[in-house]
C-alpha cells in the first residue's frame, strides 16, 4: 500500500515538471488559441451547416464577399460586382486568385462548386441557400436540369448568376460556406472522404490547415492567399472544448486567447474583467404559442401572458449574459437600405403591464387566473432554459394568478418531434438569423411553413412574403417587411423573451479579430498586441 | 474446455444479433430522425438526404441491409457527422478511452484491492474504518462533481496538471482519477467482504494451525479465493470503462469514444448508436467469457461444462 | 493417563436439557444483536431516520416552498433567514434539500431493494441451476447490459408520458431503474454460487436430499451476503446520480422540484462563484452515502453466518 503511494506521488511530481514544457507553444512564433466549442460534423463546406464549422472554414475558405462583424459582405474573391436594373442578375468579377496550392482559381471552379452545393445526390442541407438562383429548386428537387441553373462562368474571371426574383440579401448569401469553392481534382477523386485528411482539403482562405489530431486543428498562414499581407498571426490553434466551465478554466488558465462561450452563472463574477465581451448576435428567444389549442386560441390570453413577464429581470438575473429584453421579433443589428437599424425603426409591440394583462385575462374568462386550465411550458433539457422557465412559471403565478403551470423537459429529437408535430401548449424556441435581413425571421411565419410551429396563419402576412420576393425597390420592400412584422405581432403567436447575445472571454492582446453577428469568428487579421 | 468455448462463442453470437435487433427497432421507434433539424428542412432536400442514406426504404429493407453490410465488417456511414463512417470514427476515437481506462482500471485495481484486503485483515480496527471511510468518499462524490473539483484544485489553484484537451501522458491523470474512483471503492468493498468471508473459513484455520505464514496464507490462499466477486466485477467495468465515459470526457475534453453513446442517441445518428452498441456489446461479452473461464483458474472448484445430469 | 470406566459415565439427563436451554436464537435476532454492538452502523441508522424524519416534516415547517423566488436575494451566503443560502433565482436552498432528499432517499432505498431483490433471485437462480440454464439467463444480463439505457429511457418518456409530465413522476425513475440495476448484482451472485455450490455443506445438504429452493434461500444466499450487501449499497450512489441524469434529459422529477443530484449538478456550474450553492447538498449526498456504507459494513459483519457463535 505504501509503495502504491508511494509510486502515485512519483507519477504526481512527474506530472508536475512535465507540465512546464508543454505549455508554452511560443517559440517566437505568434499563436492564437481559440475554442471553437466542439468537433465540427464535417468539414465538407458544402455539407456543413453549423456556427463552429463556420468558425473553422472562415480561416481556410472564402467565397465571392467576406463577412464583416456587423454581417455587411465585402468584396473578397469576387473584386467588383455589377447589378441588372431589376436586381436579378450579378456578375461577378473575380480577382486574380490562387488556391493555397499555388494553382490558379477561376470563375469555373465557383461555378462547378454551387452546381456540386445543388447536386440531389449530394443531398445538403442547405442547398436551399442558392435557392434564389434560377432553376436551383428544380435541379435540387430533381425536377429540372443542371443545364438550366442560373450559374454561368463567362470567362476565367467573370461568373454571372441569374436570379429567381431581387435577392437584396444576395451579396450576403455568397460569402457563405455553400457558397465556398472546393478543390475539384480533390474532391472528385474521393467525394466522400476528400475533406476528411488535410492534403485534400485544399482551399483558398487566408489560412491553410496544417494539422489536426487530438481533436485540435493547426493552421498556418496561406501564402498563396490574395490579401495574405493581411494576415499577422504565425499559427492559429483551435481546440474544440464542449464543457463551458472547463472552457473558461482553459482561459483563465492562460491555455485559450478567446472563448467560445461563457457560462451564464459565472458571469456576474467575471463582470469585473476586462476580458468579459458581449458580442452581437443576431437571434431571438421566445416563446411559441399553440394557437389550435384553447385557451391559446385568445388572443387576449397570448397578450396577457406575454404583457406579465418580468424581462429586464430575466435577462439581469436569470440569463445575464448582456441579453437585450425583447419587445418584437426581429432582433436589431440589421440595417435598412437608409442605413438605419431595422429595429429602431420598427416599435415595441407591446409593454409589460400587469394591469392590462389582468384585464385581458379576465375578458378572457379567466379573472385573476381561475380558472385558466392547466397547461405545460415545453423545453429541450439545457440548464438555461430551464432557469427561464422556472422564472416565467413563477411570474405568471405570482403577476396572473395561474397556478398550474408545469415545466416538461424533452432531450433534442423528442422536443423537435413534439414542436414540429404541435404536441405542445407553449413551447421554447430560438431563431438564429441565416443572413443579415428582415427576411431570415418574417418569411418563416406563412401559413404552413415547417418552422411555424404556432399554426399561424394571416392571408394578407402570406402575401406580402410573396410580394417581397419580387420588391426590386428597396425602400418599399422595407416598408413591407415592416408591415409583416406589424402584422404578425399584433397576433401575437409567440411571445418574445430577449435578444441573443454572444458573451466570451477574450484575452486583452488579442486584437484584429471580428466575431460575426451570424456567428463565427474571423480570425484573418487578428493578432497578439505586444 | 473447447466445448465450453464453442458454446459460449455461438451463444455470444446469438446475444449480440438480439441486441442489435432491438436497438434497431427501440430506435426506429423513438420520436425525431436523424435529420429533423431546428430549423426545419424544405421537403425535397429531407428526401435527397433520405434517398442518401435510404431511409426511405422500409424498415425491415434496411434491417436486412444494415445485417448484410454488418457481416462484412461495414457499420454504415455516420448521419451527423457526414463524410466519416462509424467504422472511421470507433477506430479514431477508441484508442483515447482505451488507454485512458487502462490506466483508470489498473488504478482501481490496484488502490481498491490493496485497501480492501488492509482493512479485512485489520477488521474492526481504526485502521478498516479509515481506509474505508476514505474509499467511501469515491461512491459518495460522483464523476462529474470529482472531475470539476480536480480540475479546480490541481489545474487552477495549483496549476500542476493541463485542465483539460489530450495529448501527454499528463493529461490522463485527472480523468483516470476521476473514472476510477467509483470502482476504487467499489472493488475495496468488495474484497474486504470476500476477504472476511474467506478468512474465516476452515481450510483457513488449518492453514494456520500448519503454522503456514501468516503472509502465505494471506497471499496465496485467501486472495485466490476472494478474487471471484472482484474478478465478477472487472467483465463489465473493463468493458464500460475502456469504451469511454461520457460525463469524464466532456470535462476533461478527452477525444474518446463515449461522448459518441451518449450523443449519437440524442442526434438519433441510427448507424453510430447501432455501432457502438454492437462494438461494446462484443467487448462486454468477449470480456465476460474470459471472466467466466477465469473463474476455474482461481477456483477449481468451479465447473464450466454442465454437469450430466 | 490412566483410564477408567468412570470416565465413560453417562451424562445426566438434566444437564443435557439444562445445555440446550439456551434461548434458541434465528438468523435474524443474532444478527440484530450483532448489530447492536457496531456503534458506527446504529449511529447511521439513527442519522438516517432522522434525515427521512426531516425530509418529510422539514418542509412543512420552513416559511419557504421549494418553488418561491426572490430576484432581489439571489445566491445569498447562509444567514439567519436561509440558513444554506439561496440559489440562482433566491430560492432557499435549504427547503429545497428537504424536498430533495425526498426524492433522492426513495431512490435510493428503492434501487437497493431493486437490487436485492430482482438481482439476488435470478443470480442466484443462474448460479445454482448452471449448464444451459446459467448459459442463456447470463446472457439475458449481458443483453440488458449492452442496449443503451439511454434507449431504454427515452422509450419510456414516450410511453409513459405522452402528453407532458405532471409533476413528480417518480414511478418512471424507479422503472428504469428496475430494468437495469440488478444486473451486476445477478452477475455478482451467480459468480459465487458458482463456487459455493461445490462445497462440502452444500453436497451435503443436498445428499440429504434438500430442495434445491431450499438450499438456494438457506444455504448459498446467507453465505453471499457480504457480496450482496457491499453491491446494494453501491448501488443507492449510483442510483441518486442516475436519477439526477433521468430528471435532467426529461424522466421522472420535473423542474422546479429537484433531487438532490438534480442540486448538485446544477450548482457546479457556479462552483467558482457560489461554492455554497453545491456544498450544502453535495455534503448532504456524501454524508448520507457514508451511512448507507457504514450501515452496510455493519450489516455484513452481522449477517455473515461464520460470526455466528
């Protein structure tokens, strides 16, 4: 027993002077360490969907335009750019480029690339991001031919897109990964696998990876990169860390330049730090209301329970990452063509007014809460959203008087089959923007569109949506998707809650990077201040 | 013994088709697909995904696939993480969790033996009440508590060991505490119980009335003996063990193969839950077969083959 | 020595009855009077009548329930008005680690019994019958074994609860819990059957022609009881985390209720920030689990039939 011990504390003190070499990879060399959160699912751009894949392809791929922090394109692969009259042709003129193996990239190789994004065989999920592209639904639906996609290369460095109606989001949708240009030699040889070794992954970001194992990837500066005078750092290391607390240790530890989150509860304690960022994101949690369902068929009772919670405290004391409390759906951070934010000028739709949400209730039938049948707020097991609900259920007692609410918590795929199928009184759900406009939150509230699950349905909301697909004026396409949202809240099918925030510890010398208010970060120009 | 085996292997097989036969079917059953998504899929993208990776054959069409393919080695394609197949990623990550649960097992092992026959042979003493309370203390605070309070005291406080990702010989301290701790008490407990019941045997008091050493009889005569509870213990514990844990990997940010049992039913990835079921289940198996024919090695007295009734 | 006739003398009639006069003592009664003597094992006990006491007086007597919220005392330290403090949304911890240790103890006390039960009979069953008998029920174990719980799980949610929960559900938790947590248990047992059942006593009783109920209840089990005892109490910590982990995916106690694991689980992500949070029902867990072992040590101590004097 005591040799045992004994051996043990060997192995500890070993433990301990070994640990002094392998920390420190400085050797000179300017390293980046972030926390990309977790394994990616893949690393076929094409087949990728995820904010950590797109944190990594960010450093290793770009597309027609790069993103900035506000989620604005930029010229990037494609230099300039010309627009038809009626906004539904582009052509892009490529700059002269290199993929990171030195051979030249052209307007074909995009071109053979959206076509592989829309291929039915390939099957990817969000093949529909170049569903505004003319004859790609068809194709991808195996209803029409590849023939008549709307992608062209005219030349080496012209490619020309022809539209299905004005996309004004078009110039975001290409900076995206389905967008991406992948290395064709490559990926035909093993359309399968060519993503998963890093000679075949061939891309032409201002990074190349260099190696991955251990799940950490390495990447090195791509010197074949148009702009790779741009680039400062010497190495970029990601780990792909899933525990939050074991995360922010990692950080505090001096092992991680940036987090890829931050617990909730731990942030009044870090609050202190200047290391604390909340960054823009563009997102909103709410509830859903079941409108097939009674009560929630009244819309005095959607408006009473959504006017009785408390949000300044949900977000200050329950949530606490910087959270904006929500009063509509469509979260700011999304110009209009003036330039002004999307939300400032768009209203609150409602006030937070116990009064009136009493009153509502009782014209209802239901005065102070007797009454109110029992129902069940639904939630996918997370600890965060259980603290809210726990909060809201309390709120709704203690404001409305409505006592028998219960909480039901379902693991991932039951939630989404009790969501999608409206098994459900009210529901938690969360929207994440897929591009920088109104569009990516209004459009989905149709009448039977997959991703209502309140059962909304307004004729007149059916066809503005339809009226913006063809708006190719800018300015009145925005007074509609103003009315939409005019609309759709004053029915009040959901009952927004805040706006998402993206909270992260960032270490002070790290400057020069740009965390994407869709998400991902962008690590191109970043680099450690001395 | 050949028949014995013979036996064993045939109703092994037999087991594990029973397995994978109702893990096909619980999951299939279970509400949500592999590809039902937030954000939900335009109908014709969810069938060329499906048309993919033919989940919209009938259920016992890709049963009878999902066999055929079985037999010739080939799990399938992962539907989460597409690009690699199930075989891919069982042989990426089993060798992590395979070498950090050797070092947690030999850990247990080792620690919960030794204490287990100290306190048997001082029963009633300080000494049985102080290595077991502290033994105790690896039931009493689970993984994920002992993991992050590791974590806490050695990595942050101190700043001895690496909190957390893999790579060096270092970082598997923590996590092999962490996984052996519960069997540590566990096996002391154990072999303290059998070591007792042994001890007081006659055939034990003949060996001390022989005037064998007190050492001898200890060693040779009562291990041997008290080793069957444990050895019952180690069949499934190795094959858990060394198949990866989920909770201990999340903390530690092990790259091992348990995070995929746990999250390949929540992602209901049909081919990796399949895959990693027939994959531990060959393992517990195999494992058990050994312990069973272990069992005569210890003990002579245990019989293998059916008595002729 | 000379030796005489005298010496072959009958004894006297009445000192044989006189000699057997001592009260005939069971099992039961000797092992209870054994107990008495262990002052760790009565102690725990004590503590552990006293914490089911609480636990279901306690909260009638707090001025708090379990759900009340105070945004304005959120994670206070312990004072007069909480004395454990108040956890991230004000509620009081203390009234909350009652209500839990409901939860937590019926868990506990029904996965031990679980155990004992289901696992001692089919162990002992398998070990006894052995052959083909012992072939096929061990490889039913190694079946429960290798399909994963998690499966098992949410099959239940969707049976058992298929318009929502409502409220403690806490008969969903003891069902899962029955399906696998005899497993080791059946191993353990049948592994030492294996062995007892060649031994002298046991040929025997069976010369004598005992029923072979008879021999498995009288004979073999009582001289398992160490393995039994050690294997059920590990199974209580085992099974209070399992039920936090059920409680957390969505079966069984729903929110704002919670266990004691539930307590546990949900502090340690503001370890750093708010360790009272975690201590008081971490050490409420850890203190309770020491009870059930000592109980347990006591136990084996006291049924083990060799002690008997």
């Amino acid at each position: 027993m005591r040799k045992n011990l004994a051996m043990f504390f060997v192995v500890l003190l070993l433990a301990a002077s070994l640990a002094g070499c392998t920390t420190g990879t400085d050797n000179g060399e300017m390293v980046i360490q972030y926390n990309v959160g977790t394994e990616p699912e893949t690393m076929d751009v094409h087949l990728s969907t995820g904010i950590p894949e797109a944190s990594i392809m960010l450093q290793i791929y770009e597309g027609l335009t790069r993103m900035d922090a506000l989620g604005q394109p930029q010229a990037a692969l494609a230099k300039t750019w010309d627009i038809s009259e009626d906004k539904t042709e582009y052509t892009f003129h490529l700059r002269e480029s290199k993929w990171a193996n030195g051979e030249p990239l052209t307007a074909h190789d995009l071109a053979w690339s959206w076509k592989r994004s829309l291929d039915p065989e390939l099957a990817a999920d969000y093949a529909y991001m170049l569903y505004p592209i003319e004859g790609a639904e068809a194709y991808n639906s195996g209803k029409g031919n590849l023939a008549d996609v709307g992608i062209e290369a005219v030349d080496d460095l012209t490619l020309k897109v022809k539209l299905v109606g004005p996309t004004p989001y078009f110039l975001s949708l290409v900076s995206f990964k389905t967008y991406y240009p992948v290395y064709k030699q490559f990926v035909e040889a093993d359309p399968e696998g060519w993503h998963l070794k890093v000679e075949t992954t061939v891309a032409n970001g201002p990074f190349k990876m260099e190696k991955w194992e251990n799940n950490q990837i390495e990447f090195v500066p791509n010197e074949h990169y148009w702009d790779a005078g741009a680039v400062k750092a010497d190495r970029l290391v990601f780990s792909m860390v899933e525990n939050a607390s074991t995360e922010l240790t990692m950080f505090e530890n001096g092992d991680l330049h940036m987090t890829n989150t931050v617990p909730g509860q731990e942030i009044p304690r870090l609050k202190a730090m200047p290391e604390l960022h909340i960054f823009p994101y563009l997102g909103t949690y709410y509830y859903i209301f079941n409108m097939e369902k009674a009560p929630f068929d009244d819309i005095r009772v959607r408006k009473a329970l959504t006017m009785a919670i408390d949000r300044q405290k949900i977000v200050d004391k329950v949530t606490q990452g910087g959270q904006l409390p929500a009063f509509a759906f469509v979260p700011p951070g999304i110009p209009e063509p003036n330039g002004n934010d999307f939300r400032e000028k768009g209203r609150d739709y409602f006030e937070e007014n116990l009064e009136t949400a009493k009153d509502l209730l009782a014209a209802a039938g239901y005065p102070n809460g007797e009454g109110f049948p029992a129902f069940s707020i639904l939630y996918n097991t997370s600890e965060d959203h259980k603290l809210i609900a726990e909060a809201i259920q309390e709120m709704w007692k203690q404001n409305l008087g409505i006592t028998n609410v219960t909480l039901t918590n379902e693991e991932w795929g039951t939630y989404l089959q009790s969501r999608d199928e409206g098994a459900f009184t009210v529901a938690r759900a969360g929207w994440i923007g897929d591009y920088n406009d109104p569009n990516t939150f209004l459009d989905m509230w149709t009448t039977g569109n997959g991703n209502n699950n309140s059962g909304y349905t307004n004729a007149e909301y059916d066809k503005l949506v339809a009226e913006c697909l063809q708006e190719s004026d800018m300015n009145s396409r925005n007074e509609k998707l103003h009315r939409m949202e005019d609309i759709f809240m004053e029915e009040m099918p959901i009952m927004p809650i805040y706006y998402y925030t993206l909270p992260a510890m960032v270490s002070e010398n790290l400057k020069g990077y740009s965390s994407i208010i869709i998400g991902g970060v962008d690590f191109k120009t970043a680099y450690i201040a001395e | 013994m050949l028949e014995f085996v013979v036996r064993r292997l045939l109703s092994a097989i037999l087991a594990i088709w029973v397995v994978i036969t109702v893990t096909f079917f619980f999951m299939h059953a279970i509400p949500g697909g592999p590809f039902q998504r937030d954000k939900v899929l335009p109908p014709a993208i969810k069938e060329n995904i499906e048309k993919r990776y033919k989940l919209d054959d009938p259920l016992l069409v890709q049963y009878k696939d999902y066999m055929l393919n079985l037999l010739k080695g080939d799990l399938g394609p992962s539907f989460k993480y597409r690009g690699q197949t199930v075989n891919g990623i069982i042989a990426a990550r089993f060798p992590v969790s395979l070498q950090l649960g050797l070092v947690a097992f030999a850990f247990a092992l080792l620690v919960g033996v030794s204490v287990g026959i100290v306190a048997a042979l001082n029963q009633g003493k300080i000494l049985d009440y102080l290595v077991m309370s502290f033994s105790t203390l690896g039931v009493a605070i689970p993984s994920f508590i002992l993991g992050t309070l590791l974590m806490l005291v050695l990595s942050y406080k101190l700043g001895l060991l690496p909190p957390a990702t893999w790579g060096t010989p270092l970082h598997i301290i923590m996590p092999a505490i962490s996984l052996g701790a519960l069997p540590t008490a566990y096996i002391a407990r154990l072999t303290r119980s059998s070591m007792l019941d042994v001890l007081s045997q006659d055939y034990m008091k003949t060996a001390k009335a022989k005037g064998l050493p007190r050492r001898r009889i200890v060693w040779v005569h009562a291990i041997k003996n008290a080793i069957i509870p444990v050895l019952t213990y180690s069949g499934p514990l190795l094959a858990g063990i060394i198949t990866g844990t989920f909770v201990v990997e999340n903390i530690f940010a092990v790259p091992g193969l348990g995070k995929h049992f746990v999250t390949s039913i929540y992602n209901r990835d049909y081919t990796v839950i399949l895959g990693t079921t027939v994959f531990y289940s060959m393992i517990l198996i195999g494992l058990n077969m050994l312990v069973d024919i272990a069992y005569s090695q210890f003990d002579p007295r245990i019989k293998l083959s059916a008595r002729k009734e | 020595m000379a030796i005489s006739p005298e010496l072959f003398k009958p004894l006297d009639k009445n000192r044989v009855q006189a000699d057997e006069a001592r009260p005939s003592i069971t099992y039961w009664q000797d092992a209870w009077r054994r107990l008495k003597k262990n002052p760790l094992a009565i102690t725990s006990l004590i503590f552990i009548a006293l914490l089911t006491l609480t636990a279901i007086v306690g909260p009638f007597l707090s001025p708090y329930s379990y759900s009340d919220q105070d945004f304005d005392n959120i994670h206070l330290r312990p004072c007069r008005e909480h004395p454990f403090g108040t956890d991230n949304l004000g509620r009081d911890i203390l009234v909350r680690t009652m209500y839990g240790a409901r939860i937590s103890l019926a868990v506990g006390f029904v996965a031990a019994i679980t155990t004992c039960v289901i696992g001692v009979l089919f162990g002992g069953i398998s070990g006894l019958a052995g052959g083909k008998i012992d072939n096929l029920m061990m490889r039913f174990v190694d079946i429960m074994y290798s399909i994963p719980f998690l499966l098992w799980v949410i099959m239940l949610i969707v049976i058992l609860d298929p318009e929502g929960s409502k409220g403690v559900n806490l008969s969903s938790i003891f069902i899962a819990l029955g399906i696998v947590y005899w497993l080791p248990m059946a191993r353990i047992v049948r592994a030492q059957i294996l062995s007892l059942k060649e031994q002298e006593f046991i040929l025997a009783a069976t010369t004598i022609g005992a029923k072979k109920r008879k021999i498995l209840l009288q004979h073999l089990i009582p001289n398992v009881m160490g393995s039994i005892i050690v294997t059920a109490t590990i199974s209580i910590p085992e099974a209070i985390f399992t039920e936090s982990f059920l409680s957390f995916i969505g079966l069984g106690v729903s929110a704002p209720m919670a266990s004691w694991g539930m307590l546990a689980s949900d502090a340690l992500t503001t370890l750093r920030s708010y360790p009272h949070v975690l201590v008081f029902p971490a050490v409420a867990i850890c203190i309770t689990l020491l009870a059930f072992n000592f109980i347990g040590d006591g136990l084996r101590d006291a049924l083990d039939p060799k002690m008997r004097k």
